[in-house]
C-alpha cells in the first residue's frame, strides 16, 4: 500500500537477500537508497559521558558550561575542522544572528567516532594548556 516503507540491516548474507528481493519486487518508480549506518546506542553513550565530564571540569567564558553548550562548542569545531559548513541565519526574534549546525543524532557511526576522537584530542590538547 501506499506509504510503506521497508529497511533492511545488510548485517548478513540473509538480509541482503530480502533486500535484493524487495528491489526486484518493488513497482517501477520505487526508488533505493543504501547508506552508512547512523551512530549507536554506545557511541551516543560515550559521547555523552565524555561531554558530561567535561561540562563538570572545564570552565569556558569564565563559567562552567552545560553539556548541551559543550556539545555545540565541539561539534561545531569539529565540523569546522572537517570542512562542513555552517549556516548562519538571522534570528527569527530579531536579536542578531543564530549558527545552526549538523545536530548530532544525524552522525553516521564513522563521524561519530570521528567526533569523539576530536573531543578527546581537544580535551588533551586543552589539558597541556
């Protein structure tokens, strides 16, 4: 019926195999995407555990920041430093501009590890300083 969609894990030869049947059974217009995986339930966990710790040691601006603040600091980093371009839009209240960035629920599973390796680099690096 209309609407429906179908996912297929290609985690082993018989997962592939129904997605290989799926397409050959699909109505013509249909159409495929095969993609990374997105980030996991661990990665989000150690994510969050690294960006808890710092939030509860590091001070930046003067103050402690919370872990969404850290969160956003370091993923923007990141992101600048791996070439992805930031959007910056005006506030939609008027006061001055926002920078909206990739949110991180989005990461497939190697940006993820590529995030925590960053934080952890910059956590090192802002330690000898």
């Amino acid at each position: 019926k209309a609407g429906d969609q179908m996912k297929f894990v290609l985690a082993h030869p018989l997962a592939r195999r129904r997605a290989m049947q799926a397409v050959a059974d699909a109505p013509a217009g249909y159409s495929v995407t095969i993609k990374e995986p997105s980030r996991n339930g661990d990665q989000n966990a150690a994510l969050h555990a690294l960006l808890s710790d710092i939030a509860r040691t590091r001070v930046w601006a003067g103050k402690h920041q919370s872990i969404d603040t850290w969160k956003r600091l370091l993923t923007a980093a990141w992101g600048r430093a791996a070439g992805h371009q930031a959007t910056y839009l005006p506030a939609i209240d008027g006061a001055g501009v926002d920078i909206v960035f990739r949110p991180t629920s989005t990461l497939t599973v190697r940006e993820c590890s590529d995030l925590i390796e960053f934080i952890n680099a910059w956590a090192a690096m802002a330690e000898e300083t």
